[in-house]
C-alpha cells in the first residue's frame, strides 16, 4: 500500500513560515481597508464626525477590537447605524463620483437603509415579498399609491418599497405625478428644476428628468416645477409616452399622486397604472371612502393589489 507524500511545507519549514507570515500580512491589511471603509462611510452618511472616528481608531490601535465595536461603546454610533454602513459597503449605495468611498447621507425616512434589522424595515421587506409572490409581474409595472388625501407615510412607504425592490436587483423608478403638491424631492433633499412638468410639457427629454437616487438601481423622477393645469397634462399623451417609456426601462414603477379627495388629479394617474396599492390610517380612513375610492378603480379598470395599514 502506498504511503500518503508528506506536504511541501512538512519538509520545507522555513517557506512554511515564509507563507504564514505573509498571509498575516494579508489578513491585517485586508482588516485595515475595512475599517478605513466602515469610518469612511459612517463619515459620508453623517452618523459619525471625523474627530469621532480618530478617536475610535486610536483606541483601536491600543485594544485591537473591531473599528465598529468601538464606536459602539463609545456610544458615537447605534447598531442600525452599523448595519447601515456595512450595507453601504456591500453596494446598495451609489458613490459619489470621483471618490468611491463617498455616499450620499441616507434620508431619515428610509428605514430599510438605516435602520434595516427594525420592524418597519422588516414590514417593508414583508410587503414587498408579498407583492412578488402573490402578483404577476405585469401588474407591477406601474404602480399607484393612494391615500386619502396628503399623507408622508405614503410617500415613506413608496420610497422604501423602491429601495426595497432595488436591494433585489430590479430597476426602479419612483414618479411624482402630484403637479400640485410635490413631495418626492424633499424626501431625498434634491432640486426640482426639472420633472415631470417639463417632459409633459416638451421642454425636456426623458433622460433630462430621470435622475439616479444615492440606492442603487433606483431612479427618480420629481413632479418639477409646479404645474397649473395638471389635468390637462396627465390626461394628455405625452403622460402615455413617458410610462410606456418608464415600463420598458424599469422593472417596477411607483406613482406618487394627489390622494382620493375632491381633486380628480389622482384618477388620471391611476387609470394608466396597472395596478393600485392603497395606504389606510388608524381611527382615520372610514369604511365609506374605501368602497367609494373601490368603486373608482373598478370603473377606471385598475387592479388593487391590497391595502396597507399606517399607524
């Protein structure tokens, strides 16, 4: 029977501690550059100061605990915040240009990039998983939300569903269709110079109006500059040829609109939707204005896709 070869560096002592010490190396280095990341990005998201994260490295190089536990104990940071940064890292941020270390700081409405191990991020992930497995595809090209009347907790819900969606490697557009009362911009603290006012208008070209956001894979497009006949031009066919447009580009799309009111702005936008995802409130939204906005839809031919339930 044959005996088993001794391995090379057995009978090679001195390249075995020649390899040893050079994978150390390595390892340390490899260390470094993240935690020169992990300081880099809380810096960039504007969770940590630099003056903060200096000290961290100092007490770093005297105890030698991981860059991130320091800041913790150091109560310079919360563990979301952590978890954020690392999410940065691994991509589901868009670098500034120039430094691809740099990112954009993430607004405070979008919870599944800052705070992602939070309930509301798990409901937001929940949702989306909901709307993957129990719709077809094609009703999700274009989706309406619709509250019942101004509401930011439809517009956080539609921003961190995007991102959501975006975190699973489709492309996203979010479109601000309320010409009257624009929200999109201030949620991700942008201009609006030009939007969707000025593409239904001919004095831009989609590509002028399609801006990326700092999530990767998710774009965004602001209502622009407001607008005094907005029914004339959601009504119009340019608002055809700019989501005919969006639905090949995209994978999901999201339509912000004037809620379900005495303003019929909303109804244009939602009979050239696909579908409809409707955003309740506690001890506010009553039973007859669902099954009067129900009997809207019906007759625009636009699908529900469900309700949610904002506290």
């Amino acid at each position: 029977m044959n005996s088993l070869a001794p391995h090379p560096l057995l009978t090679e002592p001195h390249k075995a501690r020649e390899t040893l010490e050079r994978r150390l190396k390595d390892d340390q280095l490899a260390a470094r550059q993240r935690v020169r990341r992990l300081g880099e990005t809380l810096i960039a998201m504007g969770l940590i100061t630099r003056r903060e994260a200096e000290k961290v490295a100092r007490l770093q190089i005297k105890t030698n605990k991981p860059f991130g536990r320091i800041a913790l104990e150091q109560r310079f940071v919360k563990p979301d915040d952590i978890q954020a940064a690392i999410g940065v890292q691994f991509g589901m941020l868009r670098a500034l240009p120039g430094d691809g270390n740099q990112v954009p700081k993430i607004p405070e409405g979008l919870v599944v990039l800052r705070q992602p191990h939070a309930d509301v991020a798990e409901q937001m992930r929940l949702i989306r998983t909901r709307l993957i497995t129990s719709c077809n595809p094609a009703d999700l090209k274009a989706i309406s939300m619709i509250d019942f009347g101004t509401s930011t907790a439809t517009l956080s819900l539609a921003c961190n569903l995007a991102a959501a969606f975006a975190q699973l490697h489709r492309r996203v557009l979010i479109i601000d269709c309320n010409l009257r009362q624009p929200s999109l911009h201030h949620f991700f603290d942008m201009g609006r110079d030009r939007g969707l006012m000025e593409y239904l208008t001919g004095r831009a070209r989609f590509d002028d109006v399609t801006v990326p956001s700092l999530v990767t894979r998710l774009d965004l497009l602001t209502a622009g500059h407001r607008a005094y006949n907005p029914q004339i031009l959601l009504g119009s066919d340019s608002f055809d040829s700019l989501l005919k447009r969006a639905r090949r580009d995209y994978d999901v799309v999201f339509l912000l609109s004037s809620g379900f009111g005495p303003v019929a702005d909303g109804q244009f936008v939602w009979q050239k939707s696909d579908s409809a995802l409707i955003v309740t409130h506690k001890h506010k939204t009553r039973e007859p204005d669902l099954k009067q906005l129900s009997a809207v839809l019906y007759d625009l031919d636009t699908k529900i896709l469900g309700a949610v339930l904002a506290r």
